[in-house]
C-alpha cells in the first residue's frame, strides 16, 4: 500500500495520527483539506510531502480547469503549509510548471513525482547499504530518529529503506529506535514499520540514544532529511544534532539517506532555513493531562540543524557526499 496515492481525481493518503492503533486511508478532494492534513501530519516525511505538494496542484487544477488564478493560489496555500521540508514546495514547483500545458499534464508531472520518489528510495537505500557494509562492516546495528520508511514516502523509505536493504542481505543485526518527542514519529510510526519488515528493534527514548552509541550497541546511525543545504548541513527532524554529536564522540557514522529532491542548493547553510516552530500544547500536553504548571512558556523546535561537519555521509540515488571530510552537495559529482 503506497503511503500518499491518486485516485479517481482525489489524493488517497494513510492517516499517520492514527498509527499504530489503526490503519485508516484518508481521501482528501480539496486544497484546504489538503493543507489542512499537512498542517495536523497526516501527511508527513519530506518525500511524501513533495507527492502531496505535487498531488495537490493537480488537484487544484482539475478543481478549476481553465482557472489559473486559482491554481496559483491553492499552490502558494500548499508550498507554505510546513516551512521546512523543501521537498514540499519543490513538489508544488514541479507540477505548476506545467500547467501552462493544461490539467491533464500536471497530473502527470504529479505521477511522475510518485513513480520517481519509489526509485530513488530504491537507489538510495541500496547504494546506503553497500557504503555501510564496506564501511563499517556487517552485521550492523543502526540506531536511527523520527521516521524516513515507506510512511514519510510513497513507499519504501529512506533511511528505513536502507535498514529493508541490510535486512534483505542479511547485514542487520538490530535497530535502535529513538521515540521522537513530542510526537513520537519513532516510537509510533518507525517502530510499527519496523515489526511490519521484521527487523528486530528495540525503543529508547531519545535521550539515551546517545548511550546506545556510547556502549557500542549501535555500530551507525542512519536517519533521513527534511533538507540539506549546499555546504552539507542536514536539517532533520530535532533531535538528530544531539544524535550527531553522541555519534561524533563514540566514533560512529552518521549517515543521511535521502533523494537529490531533499538538497536545496539555493540554500548556502543550515543557518538560513525556517525551523518550523510548533504548538505548545504538543509539549505542555501528554496522554491527554497537562504535564507542565498551567501558563508554562514553550519553544517547540519541529526540526534542527547538524553541522556538515557531524555528518559523515550523505547516499542520494546518484551518490555518496561525504561532508566530514570536506564533501559538498554543490561540488562535482563524488563516490559510488
Ligand atoms: O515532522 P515530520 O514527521 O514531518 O518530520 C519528518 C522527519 O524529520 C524525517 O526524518 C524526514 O522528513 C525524512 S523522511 C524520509
């Protein structure tokens, strides 16, 4: 089941607040409501949020055939509903430059954005498997963050898709799953994935994850990436800085799976990308009760920024960039 799909002119997606309890698909037939599930993380994860970005132009556009006015301004609602992720408005870009052409043709931008995102995932994961297994050799034990599996693509994953890669080759030990707060991306959505692959996992909350690497259960971490800019700085999920520097210290690799459509080369470093900011009541609010003295003020960073210089490598499905030692995303093709 692919996570975001298009059917019958409406985008088809799974609800990912309502995982791991239940599996229910959501149809969305306007832009608000499309805006509306990117907002709530219905949809989520910087590649599915590039299909959505894409999906919804075409939805607009088969909303108002012949209304380009319109089309601009859905588009401008959607590429503006998270400001992290560039994949999002990279997705809107996509489809919108074809609408000159008609309706028909941005849908069909907006499909090849789905059947591309599946093959580079592919690509990614296994070039990430073969460099892990090379590198710091098998069986591995990874420790990884937030969720970048099928579920924050339209299907496979990255930095879970290369973890499916390791397991298919029989090159995994085990995966450490960070939990995620405030919304538990890890412990809700990864760890569900985890047990669908049946790789063996085991859940820690975030702040021991740097023991995890400090004890040498896990030989690397591999996560995802909302956005990489052109001097190699990765912005993911927060929490991933910290995971960086544990690894930094206990001499283990940190890699970062994504597609060529998470590097913003317009972007010179991590310093100059929006870090979405989120409610307080994600943090102030658990299992439904207040966990915080009433009127308690909050700064509820979605995302952080690791420094080029924590990140060992970067796999994409054309390459290894390999920052820690002076690689760069706007620098001549490099690696595998
Ligand atoms: O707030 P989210 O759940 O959208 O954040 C997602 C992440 O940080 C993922 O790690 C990232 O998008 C990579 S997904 C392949």
């Amino acid at each position: 089941m692919r996570t975001i799909d298009w059917r019958h002119d409406r985008i088809v997606a799974i609800d990912q607040t309502r995982l791991p309890h239940e599996l229910v698909l959501m149809e969305i037939d306007t832009v608000e409501g499309l805006v509306d599930a990117v907002k709530r993380l219905v949809i989520r994860g910087a590649p599915a949020l590039g299909a959505a970005g894409a999906l919804g132009v075409a939805l607009a556009a088969r909303l108002g055939p012949g209304d380009p006015a319109m089309v601009a301004t859905a588009a401008a609602a959607i590429r503006t509903a998270r400001p992290t992720a560039v994949n999002l408005a990279w997705g809107v870009d996509r489809a919108l430059a074809r609408l000159p052409e008609g309706s028909e043709a941005v849908v069909a931008e907006a499909l090849a954005v789905l059947e591309e995102d599946v093959a580079c995932n592919r690509a990614l994961s296994a070039r990430g498997a073969s460099w892990l297994t090379e590198r710091v050799g098998a069986p591995l034990a990874v420790q990884t963050h937030c969720n970048a599996g099928s579920l924050a693509c339209v299907e496979w994953g990255t930095a879970l898709g290369v973890v499916r890669a390791l397991h298919d080759r029989g090159a995994l030990a085990h995966v450490y799953a960070a939990e995620t707060r405030p919304l538990l991306q890890g412990a809700r959505l990864t760890v569900w994935e985890l047990a669908q692959m049946g790789v063996p996992h085991t859940l820690v909350v975030d702040s021991a994850a740097a023991t995890v690497l400090a004890r040498g259960l896990a030989t690397a971490v591999v996560v995802g990436a909302d956005r990489i800019t052109a001097n190699g700085d990765v912005i993911n999920k927060v929490g991933t800085y910290p995971l960086a520097l544990a690894a930094a210290q206990a001499g283990v690799p940190m890699v970062v799976a994504a597609p060529e459509s998470t590097i913003d080369l317009s972007t010179p470093t991590g310093n100059d990308v929006e870090i979405e900011v989120r409610g307080g009541d994600e943090i102030v609010r658990w299992g439904g009760g207040e966990v915080a003295p009433a009127g308690t003020g909050t700064l509820n960073f979605a995302f952080d920024v690791t420094p080029a210089a924590l990140v060992t490598a970067i796999v994409t499905e054309r390459r290894v960039i390999e920052p820690a030692t002076g690689g760069r995303p706007d620098s001549t093709v490099t690696g595998q």
